[in-house]
C-alpha cells in the first residue's frame, strides 16, 4: 500500500470487497477462483488525480480489523455478496468508530433487496451499477472527483497473480428463478470491443485470464463473435496461456461454438448444469438446459479438448434426499463426465422468485438470518426430516461417504481422456475432486484461525461467525451493527426490519 501522504485537494477512498466465509470461520481464500473483482471496477470510477484510492479485498486478505486503514478514508465503499451485508455493517461501525465524519457508501445486491433497512447503516445505497459511484463522488466531493474516462484498476488489484480477470459483459438473457439477477431485471448488454481490448492490454501479461462475465454467451451473436476473435488474437499473441469463461447451455448448441472457443485458446468453460432432473429445471424457468442432455453435452466439450466445469443445486424443497443421492451415486459412477465444481443446497435469495415461492408456502425457518443465505446452511423446511437434511449438509462439505468412489472415477476419467485433453486439463478436470473432498484446504493458504465452529447447518440454531464479535472498541452507537439482520422473526414469518423491503407487491 502506498504511504498515509496526501496531495492537498485529494480525497481518501478505500473500497473493500465484504466477505463472511462458508465454513462461519474468519479464514482468507487467497487460492479461491474467482476472486472478487468488483473493487477494481468501482475504482475505475474515481479521478486517479483527486482520489486517493485503496483496495482491500476480505476474500484474498481475511476480516479487515486493521485500526490505521480504517481510520485512513475520508469515503468508505463497501460491496460484496448477499450474506455479506452484515459484514458491511461491521466495518462501517469501525470506520466510523475511528473517523466519525467518513461518508459510507454501499452497494451490491443485499443493499438493492433491502434498500430501506440498509439505508439507516450507510449514506447512500447505490441501487444501480458501478457508474453510480461517479454520481456519489459528486455529489459527496465535487464533479472533479469523478473519472472522466472509466477504466478498471488492476494495478491496486493486489491480489491478482497468475490469473487476472475480466468482465466483457453484464448480466443475463434467462431469469432462473433461483438467481438474484432475476427479480433485477436487466437486459443483458455487452463492452465495447476496443473497451475489453484496453482492459486486457491493462491486465498485462496472465497465465490463464477468467472472464467473470453472468453469461459470456448471451444474445448478442455479433458481440460473441467479436470478442471470440479479440481472445484468439491475444492469446496467439502469448498475453495469456489460456482462458475460463461462463456460458449458458445454448452455447452448446451450435457445435461450431466449441471448436471457435478452442481455436481461440479456451481451456475450460463452466456452464450451470444445476440438475441431471429435467422436471426439476423446468419448474425452476430453465428450460434451455433441457435441450440437450448434460452427459452428451459435458462429454462433446471434453472430447473437443476443453475442460467442462459445472456446479449442482441439490432443491430439498422439492426433492427427497433418496433422489438426491441417486443423482450423486450416478454421477460419481460416471467417468465419461466432470465432477461437479461445488454442490450447493438451494438458497432462497431476496427477492427472488424461489425466495417468494418458499415464503407464500411458509417454507422459511423461523429465525433465518441474512447471513444463512448461503451454500452450507438450510434456510427452509425440507421434504425429508430436518435432523436427516442437516446431517447431509454437513456431510456434504467433504462428499463424506463418496471419496472410494470419486476415487475410482478420477482413474477412469483419467484413462478416457488422456488423449483428447492436455496434461494441465486433465489436472483441472481432476481437481474438482480435490475441490469437494477438502475444499477450505484448496483454497485456503492459511490455517484455521482458532478452534472450528460446532454447527448445525440449519439457520434457526447455527452458530454466528466470530467476526460478529467486536475486533476492537466500537462506538456505542454501532454496537447494534454487529447485530444479525434477521429476514424471518421467531414464527417464521418476515422480520419486522425488513418486511417492507420484502413483502411482495
């Protein structure tokens, strides 16, 4: 980081990207991919002349408890994911403990859910994309402050090693109803070409490049085609080894589509697969993973000679653990295709569809807070027993009881495509194995810091992550940040904080 002098007329700004692990343990994912990239844009936005900028990522460094750094800005940006917000409260309670006059601006989808709870923490909820931050800048500091030409900036990006990453468009074409872009409504929209040229030139020289676009893909056939042929020139030109993008599954449907991608130096594309169970997609608005079956089409990418790299929404809402684990059994057995990247029990994220589908049947667990609204906690009544869901939860985290099998199948999988994928691929494919059978040591560079948390895996009697706990002295007036927001009350219905953001009109 730079030193504390400031040019006079400048302006402090220290953007951190929020983050609450998985395991409710303060550990860092320095060797997570992807890594958050939404600080760098943000920053992109501000005068690199009249602001001051720093970068802080809670994802790649752990908690932010660092006393000087947060007294340093004079503007605290704050973003991260949905079971993040509560994080945002934290810091802004030390940053305002150590500098009462910081302005605390925050964003991401937790703030655009519950726009008028988040409103009495910060002072001003952006509710729209990163080009919002410009309008607050001014507002706050003056027209000055604001970048005239915005541009991502990696180079305070310092967790960027090997891979950088990429955003070359926005949003999506599908709405499933589980995903947080779909009560957003956006229209799917991509760069400018020469836009994604500067910002690959600006990345410099990567290993691999990761394209963290929602959909890579999308419907914009003239802009696909375009950005095809700009990675194609770059990677021939040795700016990057190879690159990783997200596509939906109608990418699939022209074959033409792979060969491009693996004459422009694709290595792996991940697709959301979600379930082998067409009922299940159909129910779920996407039936465009039913037009082709997830084994032909895992299998056809392989054999093109590129990685398929998929995740599972396992929905105990609406399918018994027995029909889970036969879906589990088959695919472990199966070495024609990849092993999933993660496994995930469905989440009923604000305001999306299968949020409101579960609170109109009663589903949600009383006491669920913002912060169970992830992978690893159950949020919901099941169809099996609670006692029995939770269990496979837990044993879920390390594919207990599956390691014998995943075994034999990184053997035989091995074997299949020896031929047809490079050495290297043939690594990543098979670290998906390591990913779901010791996932906090693949990605965690550090130790666990204290004893692991006893947990339940069920959000009416988890155990709160330790970072709820003060670092140091807050202000009594903040105090109460460190408090869960709770999205049902004790009868499972919405809490009273939060019901005017969530009821549905």
């Amino acid at each position: 980081m730079r030193g504390a002098m400031q040019t006079a007329g400048q302006k402090r700004v220290l953007i951190v990207n929020c983050y609450i692990d998985d395991t409710r343990a303060p550990i860092r994912r320095a060797h997570k991919i992807p890594q958050a990239m939404g600080p760098a844009y943000l920053a992109g936005t501000l005068s690199p002349d009249l602001c001051d900028v720093r970068l802080y990522s809670e994802l790649y460094s752990g908690p932010l408890e660092d006393e000087h750094l947060l007294a340093w800005p004079d503007m605290l940006v704050l973003t991260g994911l949905t079971t993040a917000l509560d994080r945002m409260r934290h810091v802004t309670a030390y940053a305002r403990t150590k500098n009462p006059k910081v302005i605390v601006v925050a964003g991401g989808h937790a703030v655009r859910a519950l726009p008028r709870y988040c409103r009495q923490f910060f002072d001003y909820c952006c509710l729209d994309d990163i080009e919002q931050l410009q309008e607050v800048v001014t507002d706050a500091f003056g027209k000055s402050y604001a970048a005239e030409d915005i541009r991502p900036r990696f180079d305070l990006a310092y967790w960027l090693h090997n891979i950088g990453y990429l955003e070359t468009s926005r949003y999506c074409n599908f709405r499933c109803s589980f995903c947080t872009l779909a009560p957003e409504g956006r229209s799917y929209s991509t760069y400018d070409i020469d836009d994604i040229r500067r910002q690959l030139l600006a990345l410099g020289r990567r290993k691999y490049l990761v394209c963290i676009d929602n959909n890579f893909f999308g419907n914009d056939r003239q802009s696909f085609l375009a950005r095809m042929d700009l990675l194609r020139t770059l990677w021939r030109s040795g700016q990057f080894r190879g690159w990783v993008a997200l596509v939906t599954s109608d990418f699939f449907f022209d074959e033409e589509n792979l060969t491009r991608a693996r004459e422009a130096g694709c290595a792996a594309l991940f697709s959301g697969v979600e379930s082998f169970d067409n009922d299940w997609l159909q129910r779920n608005n996407k039936p465009q993973n039913t037009r082709i079956q997830p084994l032909d089409l895992i299998r056809r990418t392989l054999e093109a000679g590129i990685v398929f790299l998929y995740g599972l929404v396992l929905d105990v809402t609406t399918r018994r653990l027995a029909d889970i684990r036969r879906e589990l059994d088959f695919i472990v057995g199966c070495p024609e295709i990849t092993l999933p990247a993660y496994l995930s029990i469905s989440i009923p994220m604000l305001q999306t569809p299968f949020f409101y589908d579960c609170l109109r049947k009663g589903l949600l667990l009383p006491g669920t807070r913002v912060r169970d609204l992830d992978s690893t906690t159950l949020s919901f009544h099941p169809l099996d027993p609670v006692e029995e869901v939770a269990a496979f939860v837990r044993d879920l985290q390390t594919l207990r009881g599956y390691r014998s099998r995943i075994l034999a199948h990184m053997g035989r999988f091995a074997r299949r495509y020896r031929s047809a994928l490079t050495l290297h691929s043939l690594g990543v494919a098979l670290s998906n194995a390591a990913l779901l059978c010791a996932p906090v040591r693949m990605s965690a560079p550090s130790a666990w810091r204290g004893v692991s948390l006893q947990r339940t895996h069920v959000s009416t009697t988890d155990v709160l992550d330790r970072v709820y706990s003060p670092a140091f002295t807050v202000d009594a007036r903040y105090e109460d940040y460190f408090k869960p927001t709770f999205v049902t009350d004790q009868t499972g219905q919405l809490a009273e904080a939060v019901a005017a953001d969530l009821l549905e009109t």
